[in-house]
C-alpha cells in the first residue's frame, strides 16, 4: 500500500510539471538535480520511514508558466509507519486517498488564482481618454494610477486654456505602471498676435461684441452712455490706451475701450419748434444746441428769398420733438450768380459790373507783349457759378515798354529794388554790376547803361559800383609793449577804424608783457591794401578790474621831458597828451604842467588819456 501511494504521488507531481512544460512559450523541463535536505522543508526530498524504506516525496516546488513569482505546494500527506504484520484497517485505506485528493484540489485552485493575479499584475491597465479634458484632472488621474504624466501647451485659438488638446497613447491603450502618458495642453489665444482695427465708429454694440470674441481680444470694454447724435446701439467713439500702438494695428491683449450709445435719454421734456423761416440760418444754429435738437442744413439758390434766409423745414411750426431729434433745413444760398467775360470791359468798366453783382474783385497790372490798359485773363472762368467766399483777379496789361530812369550816384540797393518791383508785375529786367575803386563811397553807382530811356520788358542793365578808396592797414600792435603814448587801447583802434572806414571785430586775449587794454594782434598786414567796410580782427589784452587814481601832474612843476623821462612809471599806465596852454601863467614857470583835462584823484582804468596843458614858453 505504501509503494502505491508513493507511486501515486510521484506520478501526480510529474503531470503537473509535464503539463507546466508544454504551455506556449514554455521551454522543457531539465531534469531535477538531487537536494541537499533542508531544515524548512523537513528532511531531505524522501524521509526515512524508521524501517529503512524510503518515505513519500514531498511535492516538487512548482513555476507559474508566464510569470517569474514561484509558489510551493505541499500536500500535508505524512504516510504512516510502515508495520510489519499490521493488518488493514477496514476499508482497505479508501479513506486516506479521498482526503490526498481534496488537498490536491485545494492546492490546483490556489496555483490557479495566483496565476490569474499574476496575469491581472503584469498586463497593466488601459489609459482613459484624457482629451477635452484640463490638465488638473489628467494629473489627478496619472497620480492615482502611478502614471507620470508629460505636459507640452501650445497656444491654440480653439481649445480653451488648460484643457488637454492630444494624447500619447491613446485611450484604451494598456499600459504599465510607472510609464509615461504625453499631452498636450491649450494655452488658450496667443495674445501677442496683432490685427487690424475695424472701422468701431460704423459698427454696433452685438458686432463689437462678435469680432471681440472671433479675434480673442481679451481687453475690450464696452460701456454705454446717452447721446442726443448717435443712434442706440451705435458706437459713439472708442479709446485705446496704449501708447505702443501704431496706426490701427492692435494686439489681442491691447485695452481698447468702447463707448456705446443708449440713444437719447426720454426723461428729458419736448422741445416745441418755432417757425425757422423767420429766423437767420445763425439764429437756427443757436436755437438747436440750446435745445439739444441735430441741424442738418442744405443750401440751395433762390432767386427771392435772401442769402442765409430759410427755405424749408422737416419738422412744421410748434410741433413737439424729444431732445436729440434731428431736423433738417433748406436755406437759401441767394440769387444765382454767374462770372461774366470781363475781355470786352476796360479796367473801369469791370470794376463796375463786379461790384453791381456783389463778387470781390482786385484789378493786377503787369507788363506783358499787350498794349498798355489791355485784358490779359481772370482767374474765375466766365460763366462759373460764383460761390460765397471765390475771390476775382482781373489781369490788365501795363504794356511793353519800360522807362529806365537813371540811378547814378545812388546806392545799388536802389536800382536793385527798382527792378524786382518791375519783375513782379511781369518785367524781367537783370541788374549786371561790376566793382571798381574810386572816391565815391562804397556801394555808390558811379555809371549805368542804359539810363534816362525807355526798353522793352525784357532788358539787362548795366552799373558800375564804387568800391570806395583804396585803404591802408594801420599798424596797431606795434607800441603794445612799450608804453600808451604809442600802443592802441581798444577805444583808440574804434576811433582809427571808423576814421579809415574799416570795420574792426574785437576779441579779448591775455599777453604776456603786454600793457593792459593794448592791441597786441592783428589779423591784416600793416600797411596792406584794402577798400572801405573791410573786416580786420583785433585782440587786446584785458585791463585789471582795479582802477587807477589820476595824480597832481600840476603840482610836479614839471615839463614834458621830465614826465616823458617816465622814473614814476606814469606811461605804463596812463596815454599822456602834452598841448600848449593857452594863456601864459606868469607865476609858474615856462612850460611846466600847469593844468590837466582829468582832475586829479579820480579813478580812471588803465591808458586813460590825461591832457596836460603846458606854461608858454618866455
């Protein structure tokens, strides 16, 4: 009995790794090696009896045949001891195979469970469909699922911002756990793409509203207000407050603000009419914005009702309108008028016929190939209508011949003026002047041709002009280190210059060794050649600001050589003058100092000339 249950058993466990072996995939079992005994398994792989006959095997550890997890089957059997002698119990041992059996059954459904989690565990799970949906919700469900999710946004005008355009994989895919799930996710408009601004003043309050929202314009503000002009729903105006916009090209995030109109606002009380066609065109206007009504006014001409007088009304006398009505009027734009042709009239006559039919007119005379008091044009063609406010211009012609009178001895400028004049009114006379050196002054016409006789129109006329006397450049630097009888102080080189004709230009530079207020520089050559108005550059040294005190030369009892002899330094600081007095001083000596043209203690700058009026000789 106990050979058949080993039999048995061994035999089971060989069908079941046989049957293991043969699944798809399954490579075939190699043949078991022995094991050494094990303290967990209880004993080697077959356990002693005690009676020296080897014990039932002890199941064989068994491999899922799609997984790597391993699991251990073991039947609880524990054969009995083997007795010599030991008679059966009754039965012959069906009992102990019946309970072997339901092991083994409990033991098969087991393997089969595991198998299944198993397949559940490695197969993975199917990813949802995520488009449509936000990224918050695609998140939440990646995170409960172990699944990393990757995010990419683009912008997109379609798709609301947030919310998940595309995926990778795609929904119903299975996956694993701990694997990658790609989206991509709307950022909403891109609010820095720009388009052009419509024509707001046309459109209403809905079409606003409707190319905001088609253009994905975030910052546009519509608000609404009354208007007596505009109609309800219409844009009255609009702003866009951004100093970067150039022209009409806005971005979408660009803040535009819209003000809408309401129409007019009816709680305000009627406006009766009076009878506008006794009233001026001005009067009209007044009473219209007084009121708030809108004047629309045509004009048209009317042979008796007068200028600015009205014609018609849309609206009759003491009618009853709300504010912001408009009302239309005809007024009169006077009796026709048309241009005449004013060829056939003289000068005289078209001044009389324009001024009976009320057109302003000027009469503008030039010269021309025409006979003296002939029509040349006007600038209105006849028979234009005239229009309030068209100003005429008659041409006559001053003829073609030109008296040229005779501008010798006269300045250039003269002659030159004379003949822009005459080119004004259509002359075209030339000035051709050439320069000369003579006594006359400078610029003086000292001969023409022609003169005193009569040219045509179209003439050159020929001047001489004077240059003015030939000049010699002073020397005014050269006493500029010595002392002030002989250097040149600015005041001094204005009296030379305005003497010599010549215009001097100043500029102060200090100099070394140079006395103060002296020319010390000169930009034209001593003694070189020049006419009269000729520039010439001076530089003096500036004076010290401290002033100098004027002594008692009159007290010295001193002449001129012994104050020339200069031992007080006196013309290093003052430009003395010695003259002759003119009556003697019988008290003082001979031709000693006996007064002075600057009194003596007063404060004078440097090279300040002092007269000194010297004692007649005996």
């Amino acid at each position: 009995m106990d050979e058949f249950n080993n039999d048995f058993l061994s035999g089971y466990n060989q069908r079941d790794e046989d049957n293991l072996d043969s699944r798809p995939g399954r490579k075939a079992s190699q043949p078991r090696k022995p094991q050494k005994p094990s303290v967990q398994d209880g004993g080697t792989d077959r356990a002693s009896s005690g009676n020296g006959k080897p014990a039932a095997p002890v199941p064989a550890v068994k491999k899922a045949a799609d997984s790597g997890y391993r699991y251990e089957q073991k039947s609880g059997f524990k054969p009995p001891e083997r007795r010599e002698n030991a008679a059966l119990p009754p039965g012959g041992g069906s009992g102990r195979n019946k309970k072997l059996i339901a092991i083994l059954a409990a033991g098969g459904a087991l393997v089969i469970l595991i198998i299944v989690l198993v397949l559940a565990l490695t197969a993975g799970m199917p990813v949802e469909q995520l488009v449509g949906r936000t990224q918050t919700e695609a998140q939440l469900w990646a995170t409960q699922n172990g699944l990393n999710l990757q995010v990419t946004e683009v912008y997109s005008d379609d798709v609301e911002a947030g919310v998940i355009i595309s995926q990778e994989p795609p929904a119903g895919t299975r996956v694993k756990k701990g694997a990658f799930v790609y989206v991509t996710v709307s950022e909403g408009p891109d609010l820095s793409v720009t388009l052009t601004l419509p024509d707001l003043l046309n459109m209403t309050k809905d079409e606003v509203e409707a190319w905001a929202k088609a253009n994905h314009m975030t910052k546009v503000r519509i608000t609404t207000e009354f208007s007596d002009t505009v109609p309800a729903g219409k844009v009255i105006r609009y702003e866009i407050n951004d100093n970067t916009v150039v022209g009409n090209e806005v971005r979408r995030d660009t803040p535009v603000y819209v003000i809408v109109s309401k129409g007019i606002d009816t709680s305000v009380e009627m406006v009766e009419i009076p009878d506008f066609k006794t009233m001026t065109l001005a009067e009209c206007y007044t009473f219209a914005n007084d009121n708030g009504l809108v004047l629309s006014v045509t004009e048209q001409y009317d042979d008796y009702i007068p200028e600015g007088s009205i014609i018609s009304s849309s609206v009759k006398e003491k009618e009853k309108v709300p504010r912001g009505t408009e009302i239309r009027l005809v007024a009169s734009k006077g009796k026709k008028i048309e241009i005449p042709d004013f060829s056939d009239y003289t000068k005289e006559t078209a001044l009389s016929v324009a001024s009976g039919l009320g057109i302003p007119v000027t009469v503008i005379e030039k010269y021309s190939g025409s006979a003296e008091g002939a029509f040349i044009s006007q600038s209105i063609p006849a028979g234009t209508v005239y229009e309030k406010g068209d100003f005429l211009e008659l041409h006559y012609s001053l003829g073609n011949k030109i008296v040229v009178p005779s501008f010798v001895g006269q300045t250039r400028d003269a002659i030159e003026s004379w003949a822009l004049d005459l080119n004004s009114k259509g002359a075209r006379i030339t000035i051709s002047a050439t320069e000369t050196n003579s006594s006359q002054p400078a610029g003086t016409i000292i001969y023409q041709d022609p003169a005193n006789t009569t040219v045509g129109v179209k003439k050159t006329i020929s001047v001489t002009v004077s240059k003015g006397q030939v000049l010699y450049v002073p020397d005014f630097v050269s006493g500029a280190y010595a002392d002030y009888s002989v250097a040149f102080t600015r005041e001094q080189a204005i009296a030379r210059c305005e003497e010599l004709k010549l215009v001097p230009v100043f500029k102060a530079e200090a100099k070394s060794g140079v006395l103060p207020g002296a020319i010390w520089y000169q930009d034209l050559t001593p003694g070189k050649e020049v006419t009269e108005g000729t520039k010439i550059v001076l530089k003096y040294s500036p004076a010290p600001a401290e002033l100098l005190t004027v002594p008692d030369f009159t007290a010295m009892n001193a002449d001129e050589p012994a104050i020339k002899a200069d031992p007080a330094g006196y013309l290093k600081k003052f430009n003395l003058v010695f003259v002759p007095a003119e009556a003697n001083d019988s008290t003082r000596s001979p031709n000693v100092v006996i007064s002075q043209s600057v009194p003596a203690g007063t404060k004078v700058p440097y090279g300040t000339t002092i007269t000194l009026y010297t004692n007649l000789p005996l």
